[in-house]
C-alpha cells in the first residue's frame, strides 16, 4: 500500500510524532510499499523519518491512499484531481467547521477515520453518517485502510465496533 499523510504543518505538530511512528513501523513491516508526508507550512521536524516529505504542491503526482490531518487539507486535498483515496483524521484538530464536516460526509470521495469513540459519536450525531473506523493516534489505521479497499467501507458500523 502506498500512503500519503497531508498536514497543515511540520513545525510544532503533535501530530507527527505518531504519524512518524506509524510510517516507520509500515515501512519496516512492509505493510506500506511506500509512504510520503505532504505539508503546506515547512520547518524543524524533530521526529525521524523514514520517508520523503514534499511541498502539498506534489499531491498532484501522488497515487494511493491520502490522509488528510485537517479539515483545510481535506478541502485542497478534494481540489486535486488524481488517482488517490482521500481519508479524513476526524477529531485531532480543535476547529470545528459543522458545514464543512457535513460536505466532507456527504462527499463520495472521503472516507472518515475518527480519533475516539467520542469523536465517531459527534460525526453521526452531526451528520448522521458514520466514520469508517475509530484509530486513536494512528493505531491501527493501516487496517482500517485496508478494509476499505476491500471494499468493506459502505459498512463502517461493522468496521467501527462489533453490534
């Protein structure tokens, strides 16, 4: 699989220390064949890295799966036309945009991974759709990820918790 991780920034990003985690551990697993982090904002990146990170400019030449870490990355993300899947990280950023949110559930092209349970809640509650897995600071969304292109996505509520 190859992932692709779109932040606003790499400078004070909490974010990243996870993300770099999860890259690293894919890579090394050869569970991911590839992985890149996009960013808008450059700077000291404190976390290593085993893979490249490019301007989001390049998103344009980028196939595979995009997560994107924020709601403004979500909507240039949607912008690019390309060949990738487009995944937003629900509940990491504090802005809470309700319109936004509800065009990125209603949007084809977005699948909705939740940070918490609590997090899943707001989106149903807020939208009435539900997120297509629950992965606290990044674990297990390679799984998550994986179902999805199997094709098991439609049925999040199976993806998500056990009914």
């Amino acid at each position: 699989m190859n992932l692709g991780i779109y932040v606003d920034t790499v400078v004070d990003n909490e974010l990243l220390g996870p993300i770099s985690l999860m890259l690293n551990e894919g890579l090394h697993s050869k569970t991911l064949s590839d992985a890149s982090i996009f960013y808008d904002g450059i700077g000291h990146n404190p976390y290593p890295v085993v893979c490249g990170m490019f301007n989001s400019t390049d998103i344009w030449n980028f196939d595979g799966n995009l997560i994107a870490t924020s709601y403004t990355t979500s909507e240039k993300a949607l912008n690019i036309v390309n060949n990738f899947s487009l995944f937003y990280y629900y509940g990491w950023e504090n802005f809470k945009n309700t319109v936004g949110l509800l065009r990125l559930a209603n949007n084809d092209r977005v699948s909705i991974i939740c940070k918490s349970e609590q997090d899943h809640k707001e989106l149903y509650r807020l939208t009435g759709k539900n997120g297509v897995g629950i992965s606290d600071n990044l674990n297990d969304i390679l799984d998550i990820i994986s179902r999805c292109e199997n094709g098991r996505c439609k049925n999040s509520r199976n993806v998500c918790r056990q009914e």
